[in-house]
C-alpha cells in the first residue's frame, strides 16, 4: 500500500481521526519538526552574528571549511543518536551550515573582486 509522505512523521497519520493515537502521534511529530526549524532559524542568525568576530581571527576560507566540518559532524551525530533531545540539540549544527552557505561565498566575491 502507498503511504503519502506526510504520514511518515513519526509514524503517525494524519487523516486519521483526531482523537486516535496515530493522529496524536503524527502532530508530536510535526510538533518537533517545527521546533527543529526555529532553532535552527535561531543558530543560523546567531553564527551569522558571530563570523563578522571570527573572521579576522580565521579568515573566510577558515569559516567556510569549520561550517562544513562542523555540518558533517553534527550529520554523523544525529545518525548515531537518532533520539528527538539530541535531534533537536543538533538543529543548530544545520542553522550554522545555512549560515556558511548564505554568507561565505558573497564575501568571497566580494573580497577577490
């Protein structure tokens, strides 16, 4: 049976009826969804804030390479800790990664041109 992509929250289902366990399990599940992407929202602002004082300590290409490194370890620890805690915690991993790659490269350009 094909089961639509939004029912895959959580295991849950959303046509279910709104008083059944699966329902309820798929509006926690939307409900930390939500969550997830305001802290990330809220790293992403944050890191953009804080690169304009670590930029002369480490330089533009030292920001982008410790945003992807610090990207790929915050992917490898979700995958090894698949818990909603350290899901949500490592939420801002993805906010600093958005951050790198909205910033970094226009001041690249800007600086070489």
């Amino acid at each position: 049976m094909f089961e639509p992509p939004t029912s895959i929250v959580y295991k849950g289902n959303p046509y279910a009826d709104h008083n059944s366990t699966a329902y309820v399990t798929y509006e926690r599940g939307v409900e930390v969804g939500c969550w997830g992407l305001c802290i990330n929202a809220v790293s992403s602002a944050l890191y953009s804030y804080v690169q304009r004082f670590l930029l002369p300590y480490i330089g533009l290409k030292g920001l982008y390479f410790m945003g992807y490194f610090v990207f790929g370890m915050g992917t490898s620890l979700i995958g090894l800790f698949p818990n909603i805690i350290a899901t949500l915690i490592l939420c801002s991993v993805f906010g600093v990664m958005s951050s790198t790659l909205y910033t970094i490269p226009f001041n690249l350009i800007a600086e070489y041109q």
